[in-house]
C-alpha cells in the first residue's frame, strides 16, 4: 500500500478522523500504556525464530508447514522456487536481521532459477517475485537482484500478448504458452508499481507500457455507473460476470489505481482511482447496525447481490484513507475491527447481515494490519496501533504452532484448530506492517514510502550510514 508525506490536507484529514471517534474509543486510546517499542521487538524475536525454523527444515523450498515441519511448493505444483526467501527478504532487512537477510541473499545469488517447465499464475508470480527481488534490490542494491527480477517478468510478458492487452491468467515459464483469458480486475490490473519501477531501473519501457495498457482496458470497459464486473474475457473483452466487490477478484485493481498515481506520478491513475471511487461510494456503501459495510452488487443496476464480506476486503479503509475519504475509510476498518474483537482472528467469509461468519478458516492474513497502518501513517492516531496490535497478539496466541505460524482451519472453536499451512505472504506483509507500526525503526522513512500489495517496500528504505 501507499503512504505520502504529512502535508497540511493529511494532517486536517487526521485531525477530521480522529474528532470522529467515540468518547470511549478516544478515552481508551489515551489510556493505553502499551510499550510499543518493546512489541515492535517481540515481532522481531517471532520473525527470528520463525525464520530459524525455516531455514532448519525447509531452506530453499516455497512454503514450510508449520504444524508437520514439512514443505509445499507455490506457485508451481512440482518444483520450489524459493518463494518464502523472496518474500521475507526485505523484512528481514527492514528488521536488522542483517545475518539473516544475506544468507537469503548468497541463495537467491546461486541458487535462484526460473528456467522452468512449468504453468504460474502471472499475478501471483508478479506481485510476489518480481515485487519481492525489487523490494530486496531497494533494500541493498545488489544488481543480481534487478536481474532476477527482469528476467521473471520476461518469462511473464508473453501473458499480454492478447487482442485487449489484458493478460492471460497463466503462462509457462519456460515455452511461453499462455491459458485462461477468462479473468478479473485484480489479475489484470495488479502490476504497474513493478513493472513501472522494474522500467524505470533497467530503462527498458516494455514492461511499465503492457501493464499501463491492461489497467486502462479494464476501465474502459466498466458499466455507465462507473462499476467493474468480476470476470472478464481477456481476448474478447467482453463481461462473462456482474458482481462488482471490493474484495477477491478486485481488491489491489483499485489499489493498483491509486498506487500508480502515488509511486510513479501517473495522473491517468489518479483519475481512474477518483471515477471508480466515486462509482463505489455512490453505489455500494451499507451501513448496518452503526457498522459500514461494502456488500457485493450488480455492476450494471447497483441491486445488492451479497452481504457476505470477503476477509480480503478488510484492507479496503486503509486504500479509502489514502485516497482521501478519512472518515469512510476509518468506519469501514472499525467494522472489520469489531469483527476482529468478536472472533479474536477474522474468517474469510463474513455476513454482515445476520452477523454470522461463511467461512470459519483464516489463512493467515494480513489485511486488516495493512489498513490499520495505513490509516497509521496517516493520522498517528493509537486506536490504529491498537487494531494492529490485538491482530498480533491474537496471531501469537493462536496461530503459533511447533515450527512457525500457522493458518486456522476454524476460528470459532475455542482453541482454535490449526491447519499446516504457512503462506509465503506472511513473511512480507503483516509480519512487516506489525513492525513498521510498532518499532519507529531507522531503516524506514515514514513519511515518504511505498509498499505494494503484497508489502513490498519499492520506496522509503534507508540504508544505515557505513562507518
């Protein structure tokens, strides 16, 4: 996600949110007496040991699993790619772990290879390692890094290839062959920040052009009141769906509008993200109960579909916060975050009409933490320190299992079942949105920074002064 620096509108726009909170909600901010230095230490420790257990039992390989001490690979079915490495590396740094952080290094330095016969998802594969070998890049400056990266997105390239420039799902990283045009906005608008940096440091302007012209074909193409379907025809362009959500399928489409205006100064994104915005305030806002919610509707009519909330959508105030609407976007994370105070850990499907959770599992995510530090960095107010810390707290209390964290299969039993599964997300996002909002560490410019969805810091890192 996006940060920019303090100016006088954040700063009044801060000021709004927090003369917007209850009495109770102000009383009890003033009250807390939370060291969060010594939190921010705590994460620190959790990431060390995790990391140990990783490199213990599975060192080179996709995804440990927690609970067995074993590995799965992702995003290919056979063969590891080291994705957990990429995806910690600039965590690592981000947190002093200096030893840690270059032994990541040395491995990705010899033993790194795509050259795979093999089918990844293009966005997944995008925003987790191209994005993550960047973030590293930043962090320390290692040319092999910039490298790896560029040669990743080549072996992606061949996705946008189509008569949209909409991009193919799936594509095989060694022929090229491409499969599955039928899409959604997140997977094909999810890209610009890296492929906009990737073209800024290699010169090379392919890869920020074929992302720019995917985002723009999706919003060409949304309905006269300004809302995108959730599943679209690569080749064709033509709406094979009609349910407009801010959440799976969407989420980091709109995310990617307002990311591309921040971190690379494109004035198309900014329009786009204030017109969809716009279609989205005007057309999907629910409010239940005292609580906002954004339930699912018809992109054409505006009839809702669904009240089930998507757990992914939680990140959605913080995205809200940034683009300017303070308030909305404070309300929506206060409804995620009441959910969160019922639970102790939110499940992926929520109905906030009958207040009753769709799905009971949680895959370890980060979302609800990326907004509350995104509304963070915006307003330094402590009731968003606070929603980070209980998603934290909660995490080591329930999610911790014998060699390292853990999903939850069920987050309404009391103790909650466990399943065996680590994703490689974890690593990069909340266990460094945790840190970030906990430590004031040195390492990272609060008010002038990027990170990407999937928490990738591609601007704001500061090396430490050589002696």
């Amino acid at each position: 996600m996006t940060t920019f620096p303090l100016k006088r509108r954040t700063l009044l726009a801060g000021a709004i949110a927090l003369g917007a909170l209850p009495a109770r909600t102000l009383a009890a901010a003033s009250a807390d007496t939370t060291d969060w230095h010594a939190l921010g230490d705590d994460v620190r420790e959790q990431m060390r040991w995790a990391w140990s257990q990783y490199r213990e039992r599975a060192w080179g390989l996709d995804q440990i699993r927690p609970v067995s001490g074993g590995a799965e690979s992702f995003p290919l079915k056979t063969h590891h790619l080291g994705l957990t490495l990429i995806e910690a590396m600039d965590t690592l740094w981000v947190m002093g772990l200096d030893a840690e952080f270059a032994d990541a290094l040395e491995w990705t330095k010899t033993r790194l290879d795509f050259a795979i016969d093999g089918e990844v998802s293009v966005f997944e594969t995008s925003i987790r390692i191209v994005g993550g070998l960047l973030s590293a890049h930043h962090a320390c400056g290692d040319p092999s890094l910039l490298a790896q990266a560029r040669d990743m997105a080549d072996r992606l390239l061949p996705a946008f290839a189509t008569p949209t420039g909409m991009p193919h799902r799936f594509v095989n990283l060694k022929t090229g062959a491409t499969r599955d045009p039928a899409t959604n906005p997140a997977e094909v608008g999810t890209f610009l920040p890296e492929w906009g940096t990737l073209s800024r440091l290699t010169g090379d302007p392919r890869y920020h052009d074929v992302a720019k012209r995917a985002v723009t074909a999706m919003f060409d193409r949304r309905s006269k009141i300004d809302l995108l379907a959730d599943t679209i025809d690569a080749d064709t362009g033509r709406w094979l769906g009609r349910r407009a959500s801010v959440g799976s399928g969407a989420d980091s489409y709109y995310e990617y509008l307002w990311d591309g205006w921040q971190l690379l100064g494109d004035a198309d994104c900014k329009r786009m993200y204030d017109v969809c915005t716009r279609g989205i305030l005007a057309h999907q806002q629910d409010r239940r109960d005292g609580r906002l919610w954004f339930p699912d509707i018809d992109f054409e009519t505006a009839k809702i579909v669904s009240t089930d909330q998507d757990e992914l959508a939680s990140f959605y105030g913080g995205l809200l916060a940034q683009g300017g609407a303070a308030e909305t976007g404070a309300a929506y994370t206060r409804a995620w975050a009441s959910v969160q105070d019922r639970f102790g850990i939110l499940p992926e499907g929520y109905d906030y009409a009958t207040a009753q959770p769709t799905m009971v599992t949680n895959a370890l995510r980060p979302e609800l933490a990326d907004a509350a530090f995104n509304l963070w960095l915006l307003d330094r107010s402590p009731e968003w320190r606070a929603v980070g810390r209980d998603h934290f707290l909660a995490m080591k209390r329930w999610n911790r299992a014998r060699y390292g964290y853990t999903a939850i299969a069920d987050v309404t039993q009391r103790p909650m079942l466990q399943s065996d599964h680590c994703p490689a997300y974890w690593w990069s996002e909340q266990m460094k949105y945790y840190y970030l909002l906990f430590s004031d560490t040195p390492r990272f410019n609060y008010a002038d920074n990027y990170l990407s969805t999937e928490g990738n810091v591609l601007r704001g890192l500061i090396r430490p002064a050589r002696h």
